[in-house]
C-alpha cells in the first residue's frame, strides 16, 4: 500500500491499564525466542515462560506466551508477545526478560556471526504495565562463527 497515505486511528480499550504485556518484534529472516521469567521463577522451572513453555494451561505460572510468531516473511515481523493480568503480578516484583537467537544455534555459522549482516538482528522490546507503554530498540549481541556459544550465556537479557 505504498501508493496511499498511512492512517492513524485510535483504539479504546477499557481493561487496557489491567494487563501486563511483554511483546519483542524483529524484522530479520531469522527465529528469535522471548523467555520471561516471573517474579520468584527459574530458567527450565515454573514461572519460566518462553516459545517452547508457552504456559497456555497457566498451570507452570501466572502468565502465557499468547503469540509465538516465527521467521518472519519479507518486509513483515516476527513477534512474541507474553501477557497476564495486573492482578496475577506481586507488588514490587521484577521480570527478567532474555532473548534466545534460536537460527545461530549453540555454534554459530555464516550468516548468523562474525561480521554479517544478520549477526546482530535488531529489535523492539515493547512493555505495557498498568497502562504506561514503553519501547527499546535493541540489537542481539555478535558471536564469533565457529565459537561455541556457552549455555549460560545463549540466553541474552534485555532488561
């Protein structure tokens, strides 16, 4: 739709500030994985919530990963968007939010490392908390080709 204007609208939503909403898009042709961790979670545990541990059942932690997008097609985007109620969240707690680059793997290869063009896929971290939305744009850390990537450092925070 090149040939037209774009058109702005708004949207009411009335349950909007009792919601909390961690979403990452990417436009790389690549497969990202957003895995959150919940306030008092473990990686591989409850309260751990990703692509593989979607939670949909909400019977491993209080929120679900309720869009698991994957290689984005050209000029569109890859998300992942992870929500649950206001509600559910204990005051004063934290999320731990870390990204997996599930296409370079554990030993990375041409064209996912080094100096390549898809070795730093670019992001947006977008978080909606109690009505207040803010958003990061990040890139992924680089690797080198070859190099295996240790397991604990294969999950990348971004915040």
């Amino acid at each position: 739709m090149s040939e037209t204007s774009p058109v702005r609208c708004t949207v009411t939503v009335p349950e909007f500030n009792k919601v909390f909403r961690a979403v990452l898009r990417w436009h790389d042709p690549v497969q990202l994985d957003l895995n959150v961790l919940e306030p008092g979670g473990r990686l591989g545990e409850a309260g751990n919530v990703s692509g593989g541990r979607p939670n949909t059942a909400r019977n491993q932690g209080i929120g679900q990963m309720d869009i698991i997008g994957g290689v984005p097609q050209e000029d569109s985007t890859g998300e992942m968007s992870y929500v649950t109620d206001m509600s559910a969240v204990p005051p004063d707690t934290v999320f731990g939010f870390r990204v997996d680059f599930v296409t370079r793997g554990s030993q990375p290869e041409a064209p996912y490392c080094d100096d390549n063009p898809l070795a730093t896929p670019r992001i947006d971290f977008i978080k909606i908390e109690a009505g207040k939305v803010t958003t990061e744009r990040l890139s992924l850390n680089r690797a080198r080709c070859r190099e295996k990537i240790p397991d604990n450092r294969r999950l990348m925070p971004i915040r």
